[in-house]
C-alpha cells in the first residue's frame, strides 16, 4: 500500500534517516501512478537530497518536475521557489 510506504519515508525523514527515506521517495515516485502524487514523491526526494547535500541532484529533479507543470499553477511557482533558493544558496 502506497500510503503504508508514505508514512514509513515520513517518519523515516523525520528521524533524520535521509537516506532511506530518499529510497523510498523515489521508489514511490516510480510506482505512483497519480501525477500529482507523483510531483509530491518527486519534491519529497528532492528535500531528501537537500539533506544530504547533494544540490546538484536535488536542483537537476525540481528543474525535471517544473518542466511537467502548468505554468500557472501554485505547484509551478513553489517547486521555482525551491529551484531559486537552491541557486541563492550555492
């Protein structure tokens, strides 16, 4: 069950257990067959890899999800929000 899988990576990312939790985001993002839910698995990896210090990667995935996203919408301007953050960052 996906939403069994969602809580583990939540609470796994709330302990501090960034790799594992990263695991299973993008192992979510893969399986998930709603493209909202998916963009959601996707962004929850990314944050992972924020974690982890590893930018690059993160950006690279944000800038992947953007592509796919309605320009007018709220998730377009939050995931380049996060895209800009992780540039005035590095």
């Amino acid at each position: 069950d996906h939403r069994v899988a969602e809580q583990i990576a939540l609470w796994m990312a709330q302990d501090g257990r960034w790799t594992e939790a990263l695991n299973r985001f993008q192992k979510l993002s893969e399986i998930e067959d709603d493209p909202e839910k998916q963009v959601g698995y996707q962004i929850s990896a990314a944050n992972m890899l924020i974690q982890l210090k590893r930018e690059t990667e993160a950006r690279t995935i944000l800038e992947k999800v953007l592509s796919g996203l309605d320009p007018e919408s709220w998730r377009f301007r939050d995931v380049r929000a996060r895209i800009e953050t992780l540039y005035r960052s590095a």
